[in-house]
C-alpha cells in the first residue's frame, strides 16, 4: 500500500475531528477541549505554531497527527490517529517518524506527549521510538495517566 504524508489544508481539517472522534469515543470519552481543538483546528493548532499532518492513501484520508506549539524548544505531540480499518498497516509509525523528522528539521529541542497505558501499541509505539516516561501534571487531560518526552538534540 502506498500512502503519502501531507500538511494542513483546511480542505482536509474535518478529518482531524473525525479520525480522533473514532478513538476517543471507542476507549474514553470526546472531552470539552478536544471538542474545540479538534473543531476549530486552524485556531487552535496552526496559528499558535503548531503543524498538522495526515496520512492519505489514494484519495483518502486514514490518519492524522499534531506538534503543538508549547513554547520555542517544546512541543506537544499528539492527536495521533488512524483509522481502524487501516490500523496494522504501518500508518502510526509513518506519522511519528514524520514528526520526528519534521521536529528535527525544524530544531524542535523537546517533544512530549499525553497516552493512557491501556492504548498499549501506541505506548509501545512511542517507547521504540526512544519516548521516556516522565512526571505527568494534572489537569490537562483527563484520559491521559503517563506523559512522555523525547530530546531531540
């Protein structure tokens, strides 16, 4: 299967809510900020410094991923999903090895990022890409029980 990684366009920006509202809604619940976010990502995502990817096969669109901008050298990773139909073929690894590079062309010095441990192929996905766990705050997301964090440089 071929797929391909492309950059926010707003003809796309549906899919963010769409993708992310499968997931949330199969294991947690769509909390009040992802309402907004994922809705409203232009506002919320682009124009604050973050960047939007999705991964499309043929004329489809099958998953997505977000850098958040927190501050110059940081940046959240997330609103990672794909599909379920297409799960299995790769596509998470593919949009996190984009953002990595992405990260690392743009001197990103830190990534973190929000799971659950139940989502055990993601955890394991972002510790084989060398995600460390760290302390996790409370308050910012209620489905989210470990935050992770990678150097980049």
């Amino acid at each position: 299967m071929n797929f391909e990684i492309i950059s926010y366009s707003e003809e796309y920006k549906d899919y963010l809510r769409i993708l992310n509202y499968e997931w949330l809604q199969k294991y947690f619940r769509i909390e009040e900020g992802d309402v907004y976010s994922l809705s409203n990502p232009k506002a919320a995502i682009i124009d604050k410094g973050g960047y939007i990817f999705f991964a499309k096969r043929d004329m489809e669109i099958i998953g997505t991923a977000c850098l958040m901008k927190k501050s110059e050298q940081l940046f959240e990773l997330g609103k990672m999903a794909v599909t379920e139909k297409m799960q299995g073929y790769g596509i998470g690894t593919l949009l996190l090895k984009h953002c990595l590079e992405f990260s690392n062309s743009m001197k990103i010095k830190t990534l973190v990022l929000y799971s659950n441990t139940e989502l055990k192929s993601a955890i394991h996905l972002y510790e084989k890409y060398g995600f460390k766990q760290t302390e996790l705050e409370s308050g910012l997301y209620e489905r989210a029980n470990i935050k992770m964090f990678k150097d980049l440089f």
